[in-house]
C-alpha cells in the first residue's frame, strides 16, 4: 500500500472523530436546551448540521472527491435525526 493512501486514510480518520463529536454532541444537547429556550436549542441543531456537512466535505476533499455528493447526506444525518425531537 502506498504512503499516500495510509496517510489520507488516517487524515480523514482523524477528521471523522474530530467532527462527528461536536456535530452529534450539539444535536443531542439541543434537543434538551430547545425546552427552555427555543432560540438556543435551534441555533445549537442548526451549528450540528454545519460542523457535519463540513466534516463530511473535509473527508472528501482528502480523498480528491467531488464536493457535491451524495455522502453529504452522511454530514446532516444527526441534524435530521434531532430534528423532529427540536422542532
């Protein structure tokens, strides 16, 4: 195997863990302020959905994808799944 594709898989490992974390952290974490405070609770979900698309779009750029694909889907699905508990 090459360096480069250890390297771009580690990256884009790295990248995962440190993405999903927050995007997932503040989807859940919503859910609970949007009780109290509707305002906070949307912003917070809305920030979810902009760390994991933008997760999932730094993965594809490691790899030398295309931006406009399908795995994005992937960056909002903890926003959608949150969504119907916030809004």
């Amino acid at each position: 195997m090459r360096i480069e594709t250890v390297q771009r898989w580690v990256a884009s490992a790295i990248l995962f863990h440190v993405g999903s974390v927050p995007a997932v952290t503040l989807a859940v974490y919503s859910i609970g302020v949007a009780e109290t405070d509707y305002g906070k609770g949307v912003g917070l979900w809305f920030m979810s959905g902009v760390i994991g698309l933008l997760t999932v779009a730094g993965i594809l750029a490691i790899f030398q994808r295309s931006l406009l694909s399908p795995w994005l889907i992937a960056g909002a699905l903890p926003t959608a799944i949150t969504g119907f508990y916030v809004l």
